[in-house]
C-alpha cells in the first residue's frame, strides 16, 4: 500500500480523497495554485505544493509541475480526482514514466475510451448498443453540416476528448451550425486541449442512467446499482439519485453486464462509469464512458456501503478485488444536489466573491461533500461547484424528505447559489413522480407554464415564518428597554393577540394574527386569513438565517433574510419577499411615494466577474436587442452578452483577453 499520494486537483473532490487517505493511514499532497492559496484542500492536506498561476492552464493543467511535486514531495501515486487532468492520457502516461502509480485506468484505456469516437468502436465490439452518428470527428462547417443532413435533426455535437457537458451543443437546424460548432470547439480546447468534435442523433428526452465499473488488473469486473442523472442543465449534472424508478432488476442486470462487458473489452482497471441513454422504451444505448471517478460517486457509496476511492487506491496498488458481484447490496435510495457559485435569477451567470456564512446540514445519512468554507473566495478561474449534498432513505420518499430538510439547512452568504433551485427542483411533482427526462429543467423549470404555484398552506408557513422572526425581534427590543420603563403609574395590561398586514412580493396580501399560548411565548395560535395554525417556535433563534418552525405537529424549516420590515423567505425551493406592517401602517400604504428606480441607459454592462473571449461588434454598428455583442468567459463556461436594447454602438471599451468585474461597461451606444 502506498504511503503518500499527490492529489493532482481541487475544492471539494480533493477533500474527499484526503478524507479517506486519512482514514487509511496514508499521506495526502495538496497542489495549488495562488487563488487557492487560502483553500480548504490546502488547509486539509498532509503537505502542500505551490505550483502556479491562477490560470488552470499554469497550474492544475500543468503535467510536469505537477509530477515534479509528487517527485520532491516522495509520492508513490497520483490521484487525479475529475476534470483537469483525469482523463488526460499523456499525463497518465508521463505519471507512469516518472515511477509513480496512476490511480485509474491505464493510459491506453484512456486513450481508447476517453476518446468518445474510440469508444464507440470499443462499446460495438463488446455488443453495447450505440447512438446512431458519425464515427470520426467532422472537419470544416460544411462537413459538419453535410454529417447532420445524413445523421437527422436535432443533432449533438460532443468534444471527442472529454466530458461533463463542456463543450456540448445541440443543433436543432442548419441555420444553427456554424454558432454552435465554433462554441463547442472554442470550450472543448479550453477544457481538454483538444477541439476535435463529433456528431451524434439528439434522442429526444431520454433519460441519462449510468453504471458504475470497477476492474483490477486480474480480470475482474463488477457493476454497481446504477445512478440516474436526468436533471441536466447545458448537459451538466444538477441532480443525481440511485437507484433509477426506471430501471427493474432485469434492465439492471443488462445494463450493468454491458458496462461490466466493456470494461473487459477495453482492458480496464479501476474505476469507471459507463453511461447510457434510455428511450421511452427501456431501450438503452451507449453514451461514454468516462475513465475517472464521478461526482456522482457518493450517491453509489450512499446505498452501497462502499467508498470508491478506497478500492480506487487498492486497485492501483495492485491488490484484487475482494467482492464478488453478489456482494454489492442496492440499500434504500440516495439523492445528490450539487451546490454551484451561479445565479438562477440572472440567467445562471456565474457569480463569485467571499464567502461571509457558512452552515452545513448534519445528521445520520446525510453528507456533504465541500470544497469551501467561511472565509473562502470564490473566483472566476475554476468550475462553479461549491459542494454536493447528499441523503439516503430506506424508499425514494424517505431520501427526497431528508435532502430537501437538509438543502433547507444548507446556508452560505456573499454571493448567489443554485441552492434554492436545487431544492425547487426536488420538490417539482413531476420530479416527485419519478417521471424524469434530460428535458426536465427546460420543461419544468424554465418554461413558466412547468412550474406549479407553491400551495397556499406553504405560502401560509412562509407568512409565519416570517411574521414570527419580526414579532419575535421586536419583543426583544421592548424586553431589552424594560428597564427603562417607569416603576409608578397605571400598570400596563399583557397584549394577548398581535396583528399583522403583509404584502408578499407577488403582491398577494395576507393578514396575520398570532397569540402566545404560553408565558414563555414558544406556542402560538396563529390565524393567516382565517385559516388556524398551532406553531411552536424555537428558543433563541430569532437573531439566525434559518428558522425551524413545527407547524400542526409538522417540523418545518426557512431559510430568512431581513432588511427593516422586508423579510425574504425560502422554503422548498420557493422564495417570497414579505412587507410587514401594523395594522395602522397598512392603511396609510395608499398614500405613501412609491419607490423609483434609476437605471444607467445607453450601455451593455458585464453580468458577471470573467474574461473577454472576443467582441463580435465594432463602434457604426447597428445592433438589436438581444444580439450578443460579447463573449465572455467564466468558471470555464463561455456566455454571449446581449445588447438590451436597438441601436448604434458608439464605443467598445473591452477587447479579447481583459479580464472584467461585475458592472463594468463593455460597450456604449450612441445617444
């Protein structure tokens, strides 16, 4: 067994690794660049290495730095994690010659199933079924464009060298190519150093299930319970759930031999995932299979009972599997959310910036996987993935109540999450019902005729919530000038009953009373419009971010933010913003100035911290709103900025390679 391993990555996949080499006994080496000189891998690790930049291209892209700390440090192995170099066959060629183990796939296996054209080839001779497209990476636009005539809209365009959706797009008609082939080959070099790009049919809401391998060198292969990873977004992950409601034992059985077959075929070690799409049908065709460990994995080890990364590390240092297929158990259902630095409101801009709050949920099957803290700064550089968070329960019912407590739980302050979409998402009844496609979020989330109306007793709960913390706060106040009351004089009666007006943020009213049952003002009547609610509220919680309220005998939980009488609140992934008044102060409304907002016109201002890609206008140019004007670049996503508006572009004050901030002008339109 080894004794000391480089982790040739970041964030919150690095800190796993460290948590089981810890666990094992063995040293871990962080390396890192100079915009995570203040992370939480660094600050985890056994040793550190500083080896560049901020840009992944001068640091965590860097094979020979990266082999060079593994060398000056003593390592006997390198564990790449996901993205960066993982599937990266030179540098686990380079691993290898440098005398240190790689741990994962061999760099032949790399190159034969990282390569998607190769794979296919690899998949067919194994008898996996595949995707009708083209075998070979296309060439100019005309022959992409030729490739799609033969292969039938809608088409996908896939980097042949990597994964996880970067780089990805789909083509619904010619007029739409030539944009879409430029994109994909740009974030495919960015991403993999490698732009070539294949097409493929886009089956037409399918579902995304795939299988867990792993393989030692003895020939040996086993499957695990498969993973459905449906709720994509731009084709990256959002929500990962094992097992799969479409998948009985008899599909299971098939898909996991497939994968397990091609596994043998490839001659692959270590860990690996096969992945399918399924049709309508329960017809399952091969995806890829990518030569890395997932960020999914924990969902697997969550019913499995089993840590992937250990039998990653025993695997490389040449041990043989221990398990037999009828070994691995499928116990109850566990659901992942991933936590990612963007905005849902803006569009998914990425965000970035310093994390002032941090609180992670906790309790018996629930997990969080985290790269970040109280403290860290969230840059532009790097993928937006903050965390996953991840719960079990014996039916999928159990798991999905467990994590959308737990994502309720989940509070981080400084810049925008993905959390609560994560948790509205969850939450969706078509999502509840299990009816999943890789078209969930276009249909469900985005289109507002998806979306349901949050039911009234939660919009109900969500008044409480906030109608309480208010009461609660301005009791503290009067308690905290009780002593400055007079002691002679007319003895003040004990108010029973306490009204409230509130206007919600999508302007419907409510009127709230509440009356304590007890002296200790912990059990409440509580009336919103005439409907009776008994609530019982916590002790000394009014002062925190999140509240947990029972509410008829039902542990509810908030996530609250308040600025005077305006109080945000969250709950099951909705959101709405409250004004709390007296009675008094309602009436008064009709009568009061209403607020006035001052935009600056005449400029496209930057959404979003990032790097000048190029600018696609120049100063005469007449442009129209909704044109994009300027790419951009953030946490290796690339962006069209839009005009907002017709007109003429009278100055462009960017140009490619500047990096920008949140609010900059990037181009002014003439008067």
């Amino acid at each position: 067994m080894f004794s000391k391993i480089l982790i040739a990555n970041r964030g919150e996949i690095a800190v796993r690794i460290m948590k089981t080499c810890r666990r094992m006994g063995i040293g871990s080496v962080a390396v890192y660049s100079d915009a995570d000189a203040r992370s939480l891998h660094v600050e985890e690790a056994d040793e550190t290495v500083l080896i560049g930049p901020a840009p992944a291209a001068q640091s965590y892209l860097s094979m020979d730095k990266i082999i060079n700390a593994a060398l000056l440090t003593h390592c006997e192995a390198v564990h790449p994690g996901y993205g960066f170099l993982s599937e990266n066959p030179v540098f686990c060629r380079k691993v290898e010659e440098a005398g240190l183990a790689f741990i994962g796939p061999g760099h032949e296996a790399i190159s034969a199933l990282g390569d998607k054209i190769a794979a296919k080839k690899l998949a067919e001779a194994a008898g996996v079924p595949i995707v009708p497209g083209c075998s070979r990476p296309v060439g100019d636009l005309a022959d992409a464009l030729s490739v799609a005539d033969q292969v039938g809209y809608p088409v996908i365009l896939k980097p042949s060298a990597g994964g996880g959706g970067k780089g990805m797009r789909v083509v619904s008609a010619r007029d739409e190519m030539a944009q879409a082939l430029s994109s994909s080959r740009s974030e495919a070099m960015k991403a993999f150093g490698d732009d070539r790009v294949f097409i493929e049919r886009f089956v037409v809401k399918p579902r995304h299930v795939e299988v867990q391998v792993l393989a030692d060198r003895f020939g040996a292969a086993l499957y695990m319970p498969e993973r459905e990873c449906s709720i994509q977004r731009r084709h990256q992950k959002v929500i990962e759930e094992s097992p799969s409601v479409a998948v009985d034992p008899e599909l299971r059985v098939r898909m996991g031999e497939a994968a397990a077959a091609l596994a043998r075929q490839a001659g692959y070690e270590n860990a690996g995932t096969v992945e399918y799409i399924l049709d309508a049908q329960k017809n399952f065709y091969f995806l890829e299979m990518n030569t890395r460990l997932q960020v999914e994995h924990p969902v697997t080890e969550m019913v499995t009972g089993l840590d992937l990364v250990e039998l990653q590390i025993r695997i490389a240092a040449g041990e043989r599997l221990k398990l037999a297929q009828e070994d691995i158990p499928c116990r109850g259902w566990a659901i992942e959310a991933r936590v990612c630095a963007e905005d849902p409101e803006r569009n998914f801009l990425p965000s970035s910036g310093l994390i002032t709050r941090y609180s992670e949920p906790w309790g018996k099957d629930v997990r969080v996987d985290s790269g970040v803290r109280a403290g860290s700064r969230v840059g532009v550089h790097y993928d937006s993935m903050l965390a996953k968070v991840i719960c079990r329960g014996n039916t999928r019912k159990d798991a999905l109540r467990a994590l959308t407590n737990a994502l309720n739980a989940y509070h981080i302050e400084g810049f925008a999450t993905n959390a609560i979409y994560v948790n509205a998402i969850i939450n969706h009844p078509v999502f509840i019902a299990g009816d999943l496609s890789t078209s969930f979020i276009a249909e469900c989330m985005e289109d507002p005729a998806g979306r349901p109306e949050p039911r009234q007793s939660h919009l109900d709960a969500m008044a409480l919530a906030a109608v309480l913390t208010f009461h609660n706060r301005q009791a503290m106040v009067r308690m905290s000038l009780k002593p400055m009351q007079a002691h002679v004089g007319a003895s003040h009666k004990l108010q029973k009953e306490f009204a409230y007006m509130l206007r919600d943020s999508e302007g419907a009213a409510y009127n709230v009373r509440v009356s304590p049952e007890t002296v200790a003002l912990r059990t409440w009547t509580a009336r919103v419009n005439e409907r009776e609610y008994r609530v019982v509220t916590p002790e000394f919680e009014f002062y925190r971010r999140r509240l947990r309220l029972t509410i008829d005998a039902e542990i509810r939980r908030f996530l609250i933010r308040a600025v005077d009488n305006f109080y945000w609140v969250s709950f099951l992934g909705a959101t709405r913003t409250f004004e709390i008044y007296s009675p008094r102060e309602w009436e008064l409304l009709p009568v009061m100035p209403a607020s006035q907002k001052h935009e600056d016109e005449g400029v496209l201002s930057s959404p979003m911290p990032g790097l000048v890609v190029d600018v696609l206008v120049k100063p005469g140019d007449r442009v129209f709103r909704g044109q994009d004007l300027v790419i951009m670049e953030s946490m290796k996503m690339e962006s069209g900025v839009s005009s907002p508006c017709d007109g003429e572009v009278e100055a462009v004050l960017v140009k490619p390679g500047q990096a920008v901030e949140t609010g900059d002008v990037l181009v002014r339109f003439a008067g």
